[in-house]
C-alpha cells in the first residue's frame, strides 16, 4: 500500500526557493495541473521524490475548496508515485523535486485528477530519468 510520509514533503524553504529560483527548474502540464520539478543529488535515506502543493486563492476564494483540492491532489499523486520509484531504480543517485500548481477555476472529479497525475508523472520520468 502507498502512503505519503513527512518526508516526502518539502518543507524548507531553502528547496522551495530553489525549486522555484533556479534556472534549472522544468515546468510542463495537464490541465488542470501544472508541474515544475527539478533533479537533485539524493542522499542515501532520502525518498525518490519530495513535493509541495499550490492552490492559489483566486481560483478559490474559500479555505475549504482550496483544501479539498490539496487533497485530491495528494490522493492522486500517492496513487500513482510508483511511477517514480519505478523509473528511479534506474538512477539511485538522482532525486526530484516536485511542485504541483493547480490553474483551474473549478473543481473537477477526483478520477480525472488521478488522470492528469498519471500524465504528468508519467512525462516527468521520461524527462528526468529517460536520458540517462
């Protein structure tokens, strides 16, 4: 069974600027998602992948809907992580940082958010790990 541990969120600010700040950062999307990831150096004990969440409020006025689309979000996302641990055996050394930015006005149905995951991941591992 997949679960999402502290760990696996991003919580510094230092890797949130550096994410965001970095010319090295690539963003691609599936609406109503939008990612912007970057390849790190990982440490031995670290996860494959650390990721952070956006809904920003004027898409959703109220804390409530922002709320409930964080949490399809990580639903999603912890559904379908596997991809990434999946393309990461290939590379042990290399780490992800991942933003996922929600751009639409509306909520949409939880099987269409697993969808658009589904398609971003599955992009981001062949950018990040298909290269090698």
């Amino acid at each position: 069974m997949a679960t999402l541990s502290k760990e696996e969120r991003i919580c510094s600010r230092k890797l949130i600027e550096q994410l965001f700040g970095g010319g090295n950062s690539r963003s691609m999307s599936s609406f109503p998602l939008r990612a912007v990831f970057l390849t790190t150096e990982r440490q031995s004990s670290a996860p494959v992948a650390q990721m952070v969440i956006s809904v920003p409020k004027r898409h959703f006025k109220h804390a409530v809907d922002r709320n409930r689309v964080k949490r399809q979000i990580r639903e999603a996302y912890r559904q379908e992580k596997h991809l990434l641990e999946t393309a990461s055996k290939r590379n042990e050394q290399k780490g992800l940082l991942l933003a996922f930015i929600w751009m639409a006005g509306e909520h949409k149905e939880t099987q269409e958010v697993v969808h658009r995951m589904h398609q971003l991941l599955t992009r981001i591992t062949e950018q990040a790990y298909g290269n090698d």
